[in-house]
C-alpha cells in the first residue's frame, strides 16, 4: 500500500507525487491536517492489527519521521483513523473493542492551554462508529458504520463535541 498526493494548480490537478518517507511505504493510514501542516494519522508501520495513532510533524517545509502519539492515547490497541480539528484543539478517533458491543467507537480529546491533551472520552452514539470527520463548518461530525462493505456514512450535530469540553477549557 502506497500513500499518493496531487496539488491543485491554476489549471487544475497536477502530476500524482509520491510523499517519501515517512509515509511510504506503508506507514500511513487515514490523514487528517492541521492548519500548520502537522499530520495526524494511523500509525500502520508496524503491519495491519498493530494501528495507533501517530503525528508526522512539518518543519522548514519538510515532514519529519512519523511518531506514535503519547499519552494519553495509545494506551489500549486499534487507536486508528484520527481527525484532528484545524487548530489542534481536539482530536476524535476510533478505538475498535473486538468482542464489545459496540465494537467501534468514537472517543474525543481535547488539547489544553498548556498543550496536553484531556483524558480521551467516548463520544456516546449508540451504534458502531469509525472514520470520523467534522465538516469544514465545524456544525456537523460525520462517520462510517455498518459492517464490512454493507456500511453507510452518518452524521450528528457536532453539539456532541462541544458538550464534552472540559470545565475550564479556553
């Protein structure tokens, strides 16, 4: 598996571009962006059934090595698919529980004025979800569901997030 990119220019779509490293190959899955260009991702580099999430942080232009984020994520298996907020100030991602009901779940954190992140929370949704993403107006988290190749794309206000803020969050 390979991951690709094309830019968009004035008359279109360019030439398709292999990243590099640290995204080639196969060490990335399901990327979301921050504003400043840091990448929030499923760290798949240790082979399919060992995902976390991991950060490739941009500097002078160039992406640095992918990373495995710290606590408090990572800290039970199948953290995947993140979606980070363009200003870093959450991040949402599935957590997949073989054997649980519901197997897939969404779970939120929030990113402090010291930079830490909150303890990750479920975001409580009754049914299996994954894939999350909220839209570019931020009123609207969207998300797959279903079984293997039966599932469909869902959606919720995104008032489910911002319930979850942390007293004293700013």
């Amino acid at each position: 598996m390979m991951t690709k990119y094309v830019e968009r220019n004035k008359k279109g779509w360019g030439e398709v571009k292999d990243p590099g490293v640290p995204f080639n190959p196969g060490k990335t899955m399901h990327i979301s962006a921050t504003t400043d260009g840091t990448i929030y991702t499923t760290d798949i580099s240790g082979g399919m059934g060992s995902e976390a999430l991991g950060i490739i942080k941009k500097v002078n232009g160039e992406y640095e090595k992918l990373e495995k984020l710290g606590l408090p994520f990572n800290n039970v298996e199948k953290q995947q698919h993140p979606w980070i907020a363009p200003d870093e100030s959450y991040i949402i991602f599935t957590v997949r529980r073989p054997g649980q009901d519901p197997v897939s779940v969404l779970f939120c954190s929030f990113r402090n004025k010291d930079g830490k992140w909150s303890e990750p929370k479920e975001l409580k949704l009754g049914i299996n979800a994954g894939q999350p993403f909220v839209s570019f107006d931020g009123k609207y988290l969207f998300f797959t569901s279903g079984e293997q190749s039966k599932g469909d794309i869902y959606w919720v206000s995104s008032k489910i997030i911002v319930r979850m803020i942390p007293s004293g969050k700013s």
